[in-house]
C-alpha cells in the first residue's frame, strides 16, 4: 500500500464519467499552456534585462527573474559582503569555536533558494562548481559547508554582474543630452 494516495486519486478519476475526464484533461491542457507563456514572457524579459546573469553556469530563466526580482537594485548595496548578508550567503561566526561559521538563516530567502539552486546545478554538472567543492572536502570541509562556500561565490558573481549590468544602463542613459541639460 505505498502508492495509497495515488491509487485512489487514480480510482477516482477512472470513476467519473467521460465528459468529466474530457473537460479535466482540457483545463490540463489549458493550464499548461498558461504555464508555457509566463515561462516564455518572463525568458524574454529576462534575456533583455540581465542576458549575462544567464551566462553564469547553472543560472536559469526562473532562478534570474527571482534574483533580479527581489535584489531590485544592487546598486542599494556598498559591497558584496553587504549583498550577502542580504541574501543570507554571509556567514555567521561561531564565538564557541575560531575557525568554524554556523549557516545564516536570516536574508533573502528566495534570493538564497536561487543562489542554492546555482550552486547545486553547478556541482551537479560538474562544472566549476564541483570542482570547487571537490577542492574544498579534499581540504577538510564537509559537503555541506563546501555548498555553503560555493553558495557565496556564487551570491558573489551574481553582485559583480548585477553591478556591471546597472552601471551599463547607467552610462547608456547619461548620454550627451544629459550632460547638456
């Protein structure tokens, strides 16, 4: 009985007639394709917004419409490490201990949720993200501090384009009719 649930989901739905499974399968279909445009409305957005966010390894359409949506703008903030603690990427020290840090559960938590899904579609994949995390457990650290720091790296990066990208609307508006006025 593992799939209890699921079975009499299944029962119930073999159980109503056809017109009713006809009319559900077309709201499915319908929802989908709702589902489908937003996706589509929002990869345009993004990709003429901040197309460099993307280029980050592991960055997705979703995961940069929520960066760029809750960081608002990057320029409110005077450093990465004050990004961080936004985000809730910066570590908390451990005053029992010198060398350990205990995981920040302040900030930003969609910020953090897409940083972590950066970070873990990184090691994942294998790129330089797993590579970074190898390093870091060849060096002592566990798993999950190794994705902790490279979760920073990450909150890192995407401060340094968020900034370029600001900066880069900035010039592009203060151009030489502005100096002129």
């Amino acid at each position: 009985m593992r799939h209890g649930r699921a079975r009499r989901t299944a029962d119930r739905v073999h159980r109503c007639g056809r017109p009713d499974r006809a009319r559900l399968l077309d709201r499915c279909r319908q929802l989908t394709e709702q589902v489908n445009n937003l996706e589509r409305q929002i990869r345009d957005r993004v990709r003429r917004i901040a197309p460099s966010l993307l280029s980050i390894p592991g960055c997705g359409v979703l995961s940069a419409a929520v960066i760029i949506g809750e960081t608002a703008d990057a320029r409110r903030f005077h450093s990465k490490d004050a990004y961080a603690k936004f985000n809730g990427t910066a570590p908390i020290p451990v005053w029992s201990a010198h060398e350990r840090v205990r995981l920040n559960r302040g900030g930003n938590r969609a910020v953090n949720s897409a940083l972590h899904a950066i970070a873990t579609t990184q090691v994942a994949r294998g790129g330089p993200g797993g590579d970074y995390v190898a390093k870091q457990q060849a060096a002592g650290k566990t798993k999950r501090e190794a994705v902790r720091l490279l979760r920073r790296r990450v909150s890192d990066r995407v401060f340094q384009v968020l900034r370029t990208i600001e900066s880069s609307i900035e010039n592009r508006t203060q151009g030489p009719l502005s100096a002129a006025a």
